[in-house]
C-alpha cells in the first residue's frame, strides 16, 4: 500500500507539470484535451517492490560515497560556480636557469580525454619535437587512487597497462582500448599521476595532467599547460624539425595575448563553469557567456583562416582542443545543447582545418575524451555509460583555403 501510496503521488505531481507550459497554467479545457496518463502495474506484496526500493537506494548512496572527492569537480563556489584553482608548479625552460632545454632530458604525463594536456601534445607534434620529447598517456577513467582508505575519496588518472580494462570509481562498465600505458619511467612504483606529485613532496594541488616532468633530476617542472606550450615554442627551436613555426611571433603577441584571456574565461574554462555549476544561476551566466564567445569566434573565423590573422599561433593550439571534444560531449554533457558547433559554418571547417595540420591529429583520440568523460565522475553520470556520438568526419575538407573575409 505504502508503494502504491508514492507512485500515485508521483504521478499526480508528474501530470501537474506536463501540464505547465513557460508560467501559465493550463485551463481546464486544455486539460482536458491531453490524454489520460497510463499508471505504472504497482507490485503486489512487498517481496516484488523490492528491487525498486533496492535501486533507489542504491542510488541515493551513489550521490554521497561514488562522487569523486579533493578533484576539480568539487571547485565550486559558494553561488554554485565553478572556479579553477591555478596550477602550482610553474617552473620555466631557460637556457641559463635550473631547467635548460636539452634533446631526451623531459617527459609529458598527459591524457589524450585533457583538453589542457592536448594543447601540449599538439605543440609538440608542431613544433617537431617528438623526438626531443617524449610523452605518454594516462587511461582515460578515473580511477580511486588511496581505495584502501576509506576517508580518502580522491579519484584520478591512473596508468594502466596497453589494453587493461579498467572501471568507473563507482565500480561501473569495463573500458579497455589503446594509446596508455604504465609510467615509462618508474613502471610499476606509480600507479596513478597522484603518486608523482606525492614524489616530490606537493601539498595543497589538483593532481593534473600536463606534468613536464625533467628526467635529470626526477621532479615536476611544470603542470601550467600554457606556459609549458610557450617554451615548447621558443626554447627547443635547436632541436625542432620544425623550427620555422612560431606560434607566438612578437608582431602578433598582443592580439594573441587578448584572445587568450577572453576565450579562456569565456570557452576553455567555459565549458566547465556550465558542466559542473551546481545552481542554475552560475549555470545560466556560464552558457549564456559561453555562447557570446562562440559567436565571436564565428565572426573572427569569417574574416581571417585563423584566429590572429593567415597563419596558426598559440590561439589556435589553446582552443582547438575544447572545440573538438565540443559536440561529443560538452553538448551532452556539460548542458551547452544550445547549438552544436556543427551548425557553426566557420568554426565546423575551422576545426577541421586545424586537426589536418601536421602534427595535430596524434593529439585527438575520441576514445579516450568520450570514455573519460563520461565514465570518471559519478555525480554526473552514475552509470557510466558512454553516448554512442555522432559521425562527424574531421577528415572531410575543410574548404578554409582560399581569400578572406568571406
């Protein structure tokens, strides 16, 4: 009777609100208009109900004991926005300080789902420095990093061998694919990206991904993205099988410096401040900002092929890989559904056009954004299931040659 008691209240609330439409209550005419709801075959004894009460409790313990705990998920504000912590390892390239750029001497610790680690990969691919600088990547899904601990609800990148099918921290699925590995430096004594900040003694950080490890003397440099791919950029060009590249060349420093700020705030971080705003105000402030950027980018990409102008700079490394994992996943999964990037005439062959340039493609594996996404944090999707996604060919032409504006 109890069971029978909540399905009838439930559905009188659900009838209630199918029968709202903006602020206006629907008349009595209308209603009556609108079919009758079928009611749900309630369980005759307790015994059959059971498993409906087992999953709803189920999931009512995976809200407070499976969302991952000291991550960026948890970085929001007491309004419900998000707000990124800065990165704390901000150690520079020089040829006269402590880090000096030599050929074998660095690794990367990326993800290939990171946007942020991606920018790294990219530059890198570029620049031509794959074989001054090596790099490897996590798996894709998080992983509990002290399960043993019961009050330590961290979650994290996890290394995993080639192939190894890991699951969500909140026990779900099994996603196994290619592109990761074991640390190639330490093997097995580094599990997850958490123990090399724990290596070097780091308090009061994220553990993220890009790390600029230095070999020489077994210590973070830097897990600045940005500041990584500008040294990336100047201080290897000894090295570089392509040297003549300058992502940030000094006539177009301020333009590039300016579209860095705003796009970071508005579309970078923007996705994020949407996806994980925890009221609908913060929410409502984020798309909305979100969606005045993006039309901007429209506007610039209508006159010029590029960001700053005939030739790819740093703008373009920093925003391309938020653009690509736009519409198979941000779109669903972080709310920005207002439009696809597809429906964008310049950014949709912009983004194709930036992913044919050599060098980037090995920074983009749908694999691993989709499966990290969608299977790393349980407050967003409990079950870890993936969205199949959309046959979007970054390969089709990108018609972006030829005379600007258009």
């Amino acid at each position: 009777a109890r069971h029978r008691h909540m399905l009838a209240r439930f559905s009188a609330t659900s009838t209630s609100s199918l029968l709202r439409r903006g602020s206006r209550a629907v008349s009595a005419a209308q209603r009556r208009a609108f079919p009758p709801l079928r009611r749900a075959r309630v369980p005759s004894s307790p015994d059959r109900a059971s498993p409906l009460v087992t999953m709803a409790s189920a999931g009512a313990r995976l809200d407070k004991v499976a969302t991952p705990g000291d991550t960026a998920v948890a970085d929001v504000s007491a309004t419900g926005a998000f707000v990124r912590k800065d990165s704390t390892f901000r150690n520079r390239i020089e040829k006269d300080g402590p880090f000096p750029p030599e050929a074998g001497r660095y690794h990367v610790y990326v993800s290939l789902a990171c946007p942020w680690a991606c920018r790294v990969v990219s530059t890198i691919g570029l620049k031509g420095l794959g074989d001054v600088i090596s790099w490897s990547s996590v798996h894709p899904t998080w992983q509990k990093t002290r399960a043993a601990d019961p009050d330590d609800t961290h979650a994290g990148w996890a290394f995993a061998d080639a192939g190894e099918a890991l699951s969500s921290p909140s026990g779900c699925g099994s996603f196994s694919g290619g592109n990761y590995e074991r640390d190639p430096l330490h093997g097995s004594a580094v599990r997850f990206v958490r123990d090399l900040y724990d290596r070097v003694g780091a308090t009061g950080t994220r553990f993220t991904v890009p790390i600029l490890w230095d070999k020489k003397t077994s210590t973070i440099v830097s897990n600045e993205s940005s500041e990584i791919i500008r040294d990336l950029n100047d201080q290897f060009d000894a090295f570089a099988t392509n040297d003549s590249l300058d992502l940030y060349p000094e006539s177009k420093r301020g333009t590039i410096d300016a579209l860095n700020e705003w796009i970071y705030h508005g579309v970078n971080n923007g996705v994020y401040k949407c996806g994980f705003a925890t009221t609908q105000a913060a929410y409502d402030e984020a798309v909305t900002e979100l969606f005045r950027c993006l039309d901007e980018i429209e506007a610039i990409l209508s006159q010029s092929r590029y960001l700053a102008g005939s030739t790819i700079t740093e703008a373009d490394v920093r925003l391309f890989p938020t653009l690509a994992r736009f519409d198979e996943v941000y779109v669903v999964y972080f709310k920005t559904n207002k439009k696809a990037l597809r429906e964008y005439k310049h950014i949709s062959g912009y983004i194709r056009d930036v992913y044919q340039t050599e060098g980037v493609k090995p920074s983009v594996d749908m694999w691993h954004i989709k499966t990290h996404y969608f299977t790393s944090h349980p407050v967003l999707n409990a079950n870890a299931v993936v969205p199949v996604g959309s046959d979007w060919d970054f390969d089709a032409p990108h018609g972006r040659d030829g005379a600007y504006p258009r």
